[in-house]
C-alpha cells in the first residue's frame, strides 16, 4: 500500500498523537519468515476493512498505536502469504507481536469467498443457494435439469473430466442419470468458499483435464463462544419456503458448530408467467462440526453432513427424484509446526453414502416416445471410503508438500420396467453391476522461489486404478456389448504440470502454464449400462476397456493485484486425446468410445474496482470455444461468451447489489453427436439487499431477473428455461448482536 | 510371545492348507452316463436289449436321444452295432415322421448311440428303432411308445416355395441376460416321411422387447454348420420378455417366423 515508504513518519505521528492525547495504547511487533525466523523487511501491517496501517522498517519491526478494542491485522509482503492476526489492545502496555509468515504459494485455484473471513470484501453471503454462488465463478457454467442442484461445468468440460470434491473429500453421484452432482450437498450457509482451479496445474485434489472445484465447507469458530443465528425466508417464483439455523459454541480448546436447513419449493415460473411443471421439491440438510485443540499444534476435526431430499421434479427428464439420502463424514488431524523444516501434516479419512432413488409413477407414460407404456423406478447408491494425508516441508527457497490420496469407490444402480399391461411381465436390468473402484494417488506439489519475482509451482501426480464388476448379472449384461474385452481393468497414469509467476512490479504479474494430464474414465463411462442420454436419444452403455484421456495445455495470463482496480486476463488451450464420447453402436445404442481428439480453448477476463469507499464494482467475461476433432464439429454444452457485472454498496450493516449476468448467441451446436439446438442471447438483472431492522434482527431482500425475461441457457437440458421474475425475502435473528 | 503368536499363525496357515487339499478330493464319478437321464422305454428281440434314453421327458423341439444296445445272451453292452430311428405319429387315418439324426458316425459313444429328434406335435408317438447287433450277428426292430410334452420351441410355416418348413430353437434353452448361444435347426416337410434339412439359407435374427419397442445390439445373424443346425449369438440386455424374430431367404425370401423368450 502507498503507506509504505512511511513507516518512519508514521511512528512519529504515532508517537506525537499518543503524547498529546495520552490515550491510544501503542502496541509493536515483529514480522518474521517462518521458515528461516529471519526478518521480513517492509512488510504491510493494515487494520482489516479498513485503508487504515503502516509498514514493517527493514528490520521487521512495526509500531501501530490504536484505540482498546478488538482488531484484526492483515500483514502482508511480497513473495509471502497474507496473515490475519486478532488481537485486543488494552489501555496501557501491550505485549508485543511476534508475526511468522510463510512463502507465497502459487494460488492455482481462484476461491469465491462466501463466509470466508480471508477478505470481508468479498463476502458472497447475500446469495440464496450454492449454485448462485457457482455461477459466479469464473469459467463455471452450469447444466440445468431442473429447479434443483445445477451441475457445474468448467470450462467446457464437466462431469469426470473435472474434479468436484467437498473439503478435497471425493463423493459419487449415485444417480445415473446425473440427477443429484455432489455440489448439492453443501448449503450456502455451510460454504466457506469455493476454490476453483482451472487446468490441470493443481493436481492435488484430482486426476482431471479440466480442474477442480472445492467447495470448502464452514468449521466451527473459535472466536464465538456462543451464537445463533435463524433466518426464515420466502421466493415466490417457485413459491420456496426456507428456514435455516446455525448455531456455534467454544470453549478455549473445543469448538461446535451445528447447522440445519429445510426447503420446500413448488414448480417454478419461467420467464411470462410460464409454469414448469414437475419442477418442484423438498429438501432438509445438516451439517455438524467438532474441532478439538491439543497441546503441541494439534487439532482434530470431525464433521457430518446429512442430506435428505424428495420428489424432486425433472421436468426435461423422463422421471422424478423421489427420494435422496446422503451422508458425508469426515475425521481430520491436523498438526502445524511452529518452526521450520517440516511445516505440517494433515490426513483425513472419510466415508460417504449416497442414495438415490427415481421413477415416473407421477408422468403419463402412455405411448411415449421412449419407453412406451412402462412405468422404470430407479434406484442407486454410491459408497466412498478414502483416505488423504499431506506432509508440508520448508527448505530454503523451496516448498514441497507430498500427498498421498487413496479411495474406494463401491457403485450400484438398477431399474425396473413396470408394464402398464398386466400381461406383459416385468423387465429389470443394472444400470451399474456393483462396480468396485480402487484409486490411489501420489502428488508431488513442489514451489520454488528463485527471486522474490519468480515463482515456480510444479505438480507431478500418479494415480494407480484398479475396477471391476462384481454383480454376475452387471456382468453378463455388459459382456453382451464387450465379449473380448475383461470387465476388471488396472491402470496407471501420470500427470505433470507447472505454472510460473513473475512479478513485473509490485502490482503485476505474468503467468503461464504447461501440463500434461491424464483423467481415467468415470465407473459410469466403464460400467454404465442402458443409460439414456436425453440430449441425443440414445441408451448408452459402458466400455470397461477405455484408455484415459490425455491432455496437453497451455496457459498465460496477466494480473493486477493490490490495487483499487485489480483485474485479470488470461487464455488457456487444452488438447484432449482419447477424448471419450458417444459413439454410435446401432440403432438405438451409443458406447463410451475414445475419439481421436477434441480442442478446449477460451479465455477469461475479470476486474474489481473497490475505490476503498462503500462502493465496489465488478466483472467478469469468460469464453469457451470446443471443437470435436473426430466429427468435425463444436463440442457439446459448451458455453458462449459469458460474463456478469455487479456493483455493491455497503455502508455499516446495510448492502445493495444490483448485478447482472448475460450470455451471448450459441451458434456453435453439435448437431451430429447430440440434438441440441441453436441459443439466443440472454440479460438477467439482479437486485438484492440486505438491512439491519433493530438489534439482533436484519432483512434480505431482492428481485431475480427483475425484467423477467423469458430464456433459456445453452447448457439447459432440452432448452428447460431459467427462473422468471422471483422475489425473496427473508428474516433473520441472531444472537449475540 | 510374539514367537507364540507367529508359530499360532503359521500352524493355523498350515491347517488351512491341508484342509483345501482335502477338500480337492473330487467325489466318485460314475461310468454309467445314462445315470442322469430318464428312460424312456426298453424292449428286447434276437437277444438284443433296446433302451432309449433321454436328457429329460421328451417335449415338442429338439431331443437328444441315447440308445444303448444289449447282448441279452451275455449281458454285454454292444458298442459297434449300428442303430437306425425313425420317429412316427399315429394320427389314425393318416401317420407322419418328423425330422431326426442317426447316430454321427454310426458308432457308439460311452456305449451310447446318439440320436436327435424333432418332434413337432405334441401327444403319442413311436419310435421305431433298427439295429444291427454285430456281436450275434442279428438284427431286428423294436418300437417304443411315449408321450411328447408340447412346448413353443418348433415352428412351422409355409414358405414362399409353398413348402411346409419347420424351424426348431435349441439354445438358448436357459436363457441369461447378456450374450447367449443361439441356435436353430431348419426343416422342410418333403413327404409325410422324410423331412430333409434346409442347409443353404441365409438367416437374419433379430431380437425385440416388443413391450419396450427396443432390440439389442451385437447379435450374431446364425449361420449353417451340419445337418441343418444354424449357430450365432443373441444378446438379451435385460430381462423380461423377448422376441426373436427370423427371416429365412435362400437367394429370395422364403419365410419369417419368430420365438417368444423370457429371459429370467
């Protein structure tokens, strides 16, 4: 920041304002590497939500003098991660502080802030649902199915060729039909943040050619002894009832945190006053958290996450979600060392459980088109047991973390065909014989820092897969597509990627990236079996002997931090190789085949204006151009150009947002591999805001695509339109204030 | 103790193994092949014992028969006598055969003659068995009576040839889903008698759910090996019920019939 280069006038102000008024308790520190104890010189040491500072001298040490009160410090420096210090300064003598920051690390994953306290500017929790903040993420699009659970798409590519995990923890959908993606299981008032990194260049969390998505759940705060908080709201475009709670409780060493949710949501208005029909649901969610701290750095987390959901309506499918259950535990260690050398080690285990169940008692199913006169209850379950450690080692100008990531995957699905003829007997098949996934991965996530200037992040991963199908039945049924090809499958593959950061100055940076990765096929892709695919027409069926796609990509990009305007621009080309797809078996059946190759590449550009005032401006712009190199045409559900603009005010514990989000024409249509069909443009125009009323109580307001157009996005399944004009508005009470 | 607790393991390993190896021991097999059929009738001339063996009680499709051929004088099973069927139903004022196979090679197997018939009609039918006992050097004939089961397993229909064709499904006899054998034997009625085998035809299968309007891919259309018995694949992709529907052609189309098939 521009105080800077006046650490020394400062203190004298400092030190001239504290001898007149005889006040302002003075309180020092010192700001130290964490690594080698040595000091940081410079270093930016700013009073959080405010412009308000002053910075280290050369020799680490700083002087602020403040008011009593509780305050939060972000010390900052260049070449090393920003920390977030509290501290209550009490009239009189302070202690001093003793600051240990550690080396910058390349961020290779953008994080949308929700409850996040890294930065209060940006906090995202005015948003109704955890898709609405997805859909603020840059290079995130989102299928549409229904009024319910959005499927994140990034950058073009989506489902297996992306990673999307909950606290790194890996979760299967146990729909076949991609009913229920995981991001379901995270409410919005349990989402700390969301990381999205784009490309292959974190290879941490997953094997994918695309990236990842994180979404990083809220742990108990240990800085609230005791709150509650319940808020109660209403959004008449689908008529949705929510009520929500939370609750937080510690102790010195213990902490708690519990949350419950429930909603109730009716069809949905599009655009016009159009019903859509089967469209509504009912949904409860909890999540429980216990983090306990032990002498000597240690820390245990436990965390449970329930969700139940029912008749939930598709309406662009050929059946309903009745009925969901899913829970989601986790157990984590956690040790930070306080000096140097190794730095920390985590490892968590876990266990989820997914189930999933469907049918279309409630649809006409005479004389339909596909299926005719049968009524297909569905039924899936996904079971997840893994396991991840992580060891983080200091040396020098290198910073080296090892994982180790290991899982097992335990998938089933079936379906009945119920004839509306009582003559006619049953049909029943496995959409997914029992199949058994084995994973285990070794990630080498190495950073080094030549220069204060020049930073380098390389990741090296390999993953060693094994897969069969234990159901005889699965078995028989898949053979009868594979004859000489086995069902069980063991493969390995390696991925490697590196991404550079040099610094041209103190507010600009260059970027750019090189990897090559390898994503193994989903157990869908190797094992489904009879799945209809309502973008083409087809049934689809597994191919257990698919080799793992390969990608080859490129990045760059430019960056302004640290400035009231901070924007981004960059552009990426990814390169896939055995791109798996939909190939055409006979008349009525596809295989998941490996094409020859497609092509991903686009760009995103985005900026925040935040002139330091109550006001802040932002916006972003993505696009993605894919092209199937095998069929010679675009790739499908591959978003246009996207973008958003928002402006916000905030002044004390009032806010307004009037945002915005707006996609152009898609001409660029698979017409060959799928049915989709041209886009028009679309305009949405957001307005929300968000009142104190009296103490302890506060409103949320707001109005969704006030103009109420009428539209539909590129990734909407069978054109299914978005959302009409919706008002909301909630209640909120807390306690304490 | 933890020497104790290995040499537990070790002696606990060891009486693993020894028990699979005792469990290896296969169970006594018996010669006598007919064990595991049903008889279905036995009559005896020029000190020759006749016995007519079965898979199962005959039924309307293909039937493997056995024939096993007895010196009475000696009690000695005669495996390099001859063995001609013929298969004929007695509808009063008119009789009819039906399709059949001697014995391959003439000789017998395991002290067995196998033979095949087609029966296409349910109810009672004879079987006409002549044999030549090279051991006494006699020969003679018996003939047997016995009930035919019906079944859905033979089809007849009068081709564009105007001929009266019988298409017989052999397998699958127990269907699966996924990928089965397919097989069928093709017919022609030439006389009231003689029922020749059609070796020549093309044949196109093609499976259905006719409930669902749905078929099923990588089928393997059957093609003749011997004796007029067609082989190729049938891929059920679920259960339920199935038709199999055939278009026979030999250079012109010459029929269509179909199987109905629940695969459990």
């Amino acid at each position: 920041m521009h105080m800077k280069s006046l650490p020394g006038q400062l203190m004298f102000l400092c030190i001239l304002l504290a001898a007149a008024s005889n006040a302002q308790p003075s309180i020092g520190g010192l700001v130290l590497n964490n690594a080698t104890l040595t000091p940081v010189a410079y270093a930016d040491v700013v009073i959080s939500g405010t412009q308000q500072g002053v910075a280290c001298d050369s020799s680490g040490a700083f002087q602020l003098c403040l008011p009593p009160g509780e305050y939060q410090l972000e010390i900052s420096a260049l070449g090393y991660q920003t920390v977030r210090h509290r501290l209550t300064v009490r009239q009189g003598e302070n202690a001093p502080l003793r600051i240990l920051l550690a080396p910058a690390v390349i961020a290779l994953s953008d994080a949308v802030l929700v409850y996040s306290e890294e930065s209060p500017h940006h906090i995202d929790q005015w948003l109704n649902a955890t898709d609405d903040v997805l859909q603020k993420a840059e290079g995130v699009a989102m299928i549409r199915r229904a009024n319910f659970a959005l499927e994140p798409t990034l950058r073009g590519l989506n489902s297996g060729q992306i990673g999307l995990v909950i606290d790194g923890m890996k979760i299967f959908s146990a729909c076949v039909d991609r009913m229920d993606p995981v991001t379901a299981y995270v409410e919005v008032e349990n989402l700390e943040k969301l990381e999205v990194s784009r490309g292959a260049f974190d290879l941490t969390k997953s094997a994918s050619v695309g990236g990842t998505i994180n979404l990083v759940t809220r742990k108990p705060d240990f800085q609230r002894p005791f709150s509650l908080q319940a808020e109660s709201g209403y959004e008449t475009v689908s008529r949705l009832r929510r009520l929500r709670s939370e609750v937080n409780y510690a102790s010195a060493n213990l902490a708690l945190r519990g949350t419950f949710s429930i909603k109730s949501a009716g069809n949905y208005y599009a655009g016009n006053r159009i019903l859509v029909t089967n469209s509504g649901f009912e949904k409860n969610n909890y999540k429980l958290d216990a983090v306990r701290k032990f002498a000597g750095n240690h820390i245990v987390e436990f965390s449970f996450i329930g969700d139940n959901a029912r008749d939930i309506g598709y309406p662009v499918l050929l059946m309903d979600a009745t009925r969901t259950k899913s829970q989601i535990y986790r157990l984590t260690h956690r040790w930070d060392s306080p000096g140097a050398g190794i730095q920390s080690l985590n490892s968590t285990v876990y266990y989820n459980r997914i189930d999933h169940w469907m049918d279309d008692y409630q649809r006409d199913v005479t004389g339909r088109e596909v299926m005719p006169d049968m009524y297909m209850p569905m039924f899936g379950y996904t079971r997840t047991l893994g396991a991840i450690g992580e060891i983080t080692v200091a040396r020098g100008q290198h910073l080296l973390s090892a994982v180790l990531d290991g899982y097992r995957l335990s998938a089933f699905a079936d379906m009945k065909m119920e004839s509306i003829f009582p003559d006619v007997s049953d049909a029943y098949l496995l959409n997914i014989g029992d199949a058994q996934v084995y994973n285990l991965a070794f990630i080498l996530d190495h950073q080094w820092m030549p220069s204060a200037r020049l930073r380098v992040r390389s990741n090296l991963r390999i993953d060693h897969s094994s897969r069969d199908l234990r159901n005889e039945f699965g078995r028989r049924q898949l053979q009868g597509f594979w004859d000489n090809i086995s069902v069980r499958q063991s493969t390995r593959i390696f991925s490697a990627g590196s991404f550079l950061e040099y610094r041209l100055g103190r507010h600009h940076i260059l970027q750019g990236g090189l990897a090559q990765s390898r994503r193994l096929p989903t157990h869908i892709e190797s094992y489904g079996f009879f799945l209809y695919n309502v973008t083409d027409g087809y049934f689809y069926t597994g191919n257990p002997g698919l080799a793992p796609e390969r990608s080859r990509q490129i990045e760059i990009g430019f960056e302004q931090i640290d400035a009231p305007l901070r924007w981004r621009v960059n552009a990426y080309y990814n390169h896939i190789d055995n791109y798996i797809s939909g190939v055409l078996q006979s008349d009525e059946f596809k295989t998941f085949a490996n094409i020859r190759s497609a092509v991903i590449a686009g760009g995103e550009l985005s900026a925040t204006f935040a002139p330091g005032g109550p006001l802040r401006l932002s916006t972003s712009l993505a696009y993605t151009y894919g092209h199937n190199r095998e069929m010679d045409e675009p790739l499908p559900l591959i978003p246009p150009l996207e973008g958003g603009i928002g402006l916000q005010y905030r002044a004390g514990g009032f806010w307004l947002g009037l945002d915005s989000r707006f996609g152009s024409r898609q001409e660029r249509i698979a017409s060959r591999t799928t049915r989709e069909d041209e886009t028009a443009g679309f305009f949405i125009v957001n307005f929300r805001a968000r009142l104190p009323l009296a103490k302890h109580f506060e409103a949320q307001l707001g109005v969704e695509n006030f103009l109420d157009q009428q539209y539909h996005e590129h990734l909407s399944i069978n054109n299914l339109p978005g959302r009409g004009r919706n008002f909301y508005f909630g209640l909120s009470a807390h306690l304490p204030d | 103790m933890p020497h104790l607790r290995i040499f537990t393991l070790l002696l606990a390993a060891m009486l693993a193994f020894s028990g699979c190896s005792d469990n290896s021991t296969e169970p006594q097999t018996t010669d006598d092949p007919t064990e595991s059929m049903v008889l279905i009738g036995e009559d005896s001339a020029q000190n020759t014992r006749i016995s007519v063996y079965a898979p199962e009680q005959p039924a309307v499709g293909y039937n493997r028969i056995y024939v096993r051929m007895t010196n009475t004088t000696n009690n000695t099973v005669v495996n390099n006598g001859s063995i001609a069927i013929t298969p004929m139903m007695n509808m009063g004022q008119m009789q009819h055969s039906a399709p059949f196979e001697d014995p391959a090679g003439g000789a017998a197997v395991d002290g067995l003659y196998p033979c095949a018939v087609n029966f296409i009609m349910a109810g009672m039918w004879e079987l006409h068995v002549n044999f030549q006992n090279q051991a006494n050097n006699d020969a003679g004939e018996i003939m047997l009576n016995f009930d035919v089961a019906p079944s859905s397993m033979v089809k007849s229909a009068t081709g564009a040839d105007a001929r009266l064709y019988f298409v017989t499904l052999l397998q699958p006899a127990v269907p699966t889903v996924g990928l089965n054998d397919f097989e069928i034997t093709v017919h022609y009625r030439e006389n009231m008698n003689a029922f020749p085998a059609i070796t020549d035809a093309a044949v196109e299968m093609t499976p259905s759910m006719p409930s669902m309007g749905h078929g099923s891919p990588n089928n393997v259309n059957p093609v003749h090996g011997e004796m007029g018995h067609y082989r190729g694949k049938v891929n059920f992709t679920m259960s339920g019920d199935w038709r199999i529907d055939l278009n026979l052609s030999r250079g012109d189309s010459l029929l269509t019939t179909s199987f109905d098939i629940n695969v459990p």
